[in-house]
C-alpha cells in the first residue's frame, strides 16, 4: 500500500481506501457482519482512511465504523459527511443548528469526540456562493467538533467555488476513468492551493469492475435500478451518468489495456491513481475479497502513455458527448 498526503489536512492516507456508502445501503442487500469482515481487510491491506456519511443506511455506515475503532488499535482517518438529511435540500438548510445536528448525531453514531474530516454532501450550487456557510464551518472546527472540513460536490464548478475558501481542506469529486473533466482546470488548481482531493464513485458504480452484463439484475433497492436517470438523487451518481448499454461496450474496449496480473476493477482504480493531484480513490467493497483485491490496485506498475492514451480515445469515442460537459 502507497500513501499521500491529503492536502491541507496533513493526513497521510492510503492511495486505495474505503468508501462506505455499500455497506450502508442502496445497492442491494448487504450483511453487516460481512461488512465489518470488509472494513477489517481493508486495515489489515494497509487502508486508512475510510470515507462515510450519515444518510449510508441512515447512520448504519458510520455505526460499523465505529465498531470497527473499537476494535482496531490502528490510526484509522474517518471522513462522514452531513447535509443530505436535510429535507428539503436546499441552501437555506445548511446553517449551524441544523449542520451542527447532524454532527452530533455523526460524533454519536461513530463514538468519537471529534470528526478527522467533515465534508458537506454535495449542496445545492447556491451554497458555495454563501460565505457564511464556511464561515460557520470554521467556527465549529475552532469549537472542537471537527478537525478539518471539505466538501463533495457533483459539478466542477461546484468544486472550484469551493476551494478558493481557505478552510476547504479537500473536494470530492466523482473521477474515473468515465468521467475525465476533473484533469483539464480543477486538479491544477487544486494543488495550487493545496486541496485533497478523493476521488469517488471510481469504478463507475460497477461499470468499471468489467462483471456488469446486459443481463444483470438489480434489486429494487438497488440505485442501479432506481436511480439510473436521476430519479432519486443525481443522475451522475448512478454509473457516473453513463448510460449503461454504451458504457459496457467502453468497457470491452478497456479490456484489452488490462495486465495479465490485474483485474479491470484494479486497472480502474491505478488509472485514477496515476494523476497525482488525487490523494485517494474510495472504491467500496462489501467483501473481505473485494476490499483485498482493490487495495492490491495501490501496488500495480505505472502504466505507460500509449496506455492512458488509449484509454482517453475510448473515453472520447464513447463517453465524452454523453457527460463532459454536463458535470
């Protein structure tokens, strides 16, 4: 396992951590003991750094996490997020009593007395252009209850906004090989000011693991089924907006890149490690293999130009007019 450091926050995190949204809910049935089998892997591969947020089950994510502290005498980094409990989700809502509830609930959820990372859960664009919302934000890290705050965003823009906030420490922001806007502005300016960067939804929502078919099946409570044109939340989040017939055949195309050694999940995840203004990738994992097999990605060789070449004219061939442009 390699380690960045993420940005301002001076946290040394594992390239490959573990993002807990699975194990909370909407994609399909997951078991908690299973779960925590997964989290357990993950620290025993290396990982450190586990990102969360409140509404993954409703608080069950971040209850698992906490058990896991507690069994664990690792330093383990845990980021959670808070603002999509909000109903309705509008800018006005993000304001100290009702952000400082949902940290509490977080700080009580996770049994710590201080949040390593606060990030806001992708608010509506108005937000970034409220000044005191991150004025607020610095108000409650100097009170104790966080360490450091960030942001995950849905848009680019969202992302630049954000960061010319001095006390934004990282952005998360959906990258992966799909979804490939991020390199052109945002990473450059990122790094200028120092900002972390996580990379999310890095395989595609399973897109990019190259196991999806057209025959594959959903269960209802899965966003892969009910989500897939923005119904429940944006659309971006469910296969990063790809449509799902189309990005299959990228994915074929994909597969001849892959090394003999590697699988096309571990191929999705070092092609994101190998810009280096991201501090991790977060792939989810509901298994102990699944959560080895992604932290093995850390380790795999650079890969070469004709490499990342080939996989941008896939990207463009088939990706680009559907999101480019759109996030």
């Amino acid at each position: 396992m390699n380690y960045r450091t993420l940005g301002k926050t001076g946290y040394k995190t594992s390239d490959i951590s573990f993002g807990a949204w699975a194990i909370g809910g909407t994609w399909g049935e997951v078991n908690d003991s299973d779960s925590l089998a997964a989290l357990h892997a993950a620290i025993d591969a290396g990982v450190n750094f586990i990102d969360t947020a409140d509404v993954y089950g409703d608080g069950r994510s971040e209850k698992l996490i906490g058990q896991l502290l507690k069994d664990r005498s690792e330093s383990i980094t845990v980021a959670t997020k808070a603002g999509r409990r909000l109903d309705p989700h509008v800018a006005e809502g993000f304001n100290r009593k009702q952000i400082e509830a949902f940290i509490d609930r977080s700080l009580k959820n996770l049994d710590v007395d201080c949040l390593d990372l606060l990030q806001l859960h992708c608010p509506p664009s108005d937000v970034y252009y409220q000044p005191e919302v991150f004025d607020m934000l610095d108000e409650i890290k100097r009170a104790g209850k966080i360490r450091h705050y960030g942001v995950s965003v849905e848009k680019i823009e969202e992302a630049l906004k954000a960061i010319e906030y001095d006390g934004v420490a990282t952005v998360q922001i959906i990258f992966n090989a799909f979804r490939q806007r991020p390199t052109e502005l945002f990473f450059e300016q990122a790094m200028k000011r120092n900002v972390g960067i996580l990379a999310r939804v890095p395989m595609a929502s399973g897109l990019l693991t190259g196991k999806l078919s057209a025959s594959s099946i959903f269960s209802d409570d899965d966003h892969r089924k009910f989500n897939r044109q923005g119904e429940a939340f944006d659309k971006g989040e469910t296969f990063s907006g790809v449509d799902f017939e189309v990005g299959l055949k990228a994915v074929e195309e994909l597969r001849a890149l892959v090394p003999e050694d590697a699988t096309m999940a571990q191929f999705a995840l070092r092609w994101i490690l190998m810009h280096e203004a991201i501090s991790c990738a977060i792939p989810g994992a509901k298994t102990e293999a699944q959560a080895v097999a992604n932290a093995a990605a850390s380790d795999l060789p650079d890969f070469s130009d004709d490499t990342m070449a080939a996989v941008r004219a896939t990207y463009d061939k088939y990706i680009f007019a559907q999101v480019h442009h759109r996030w």
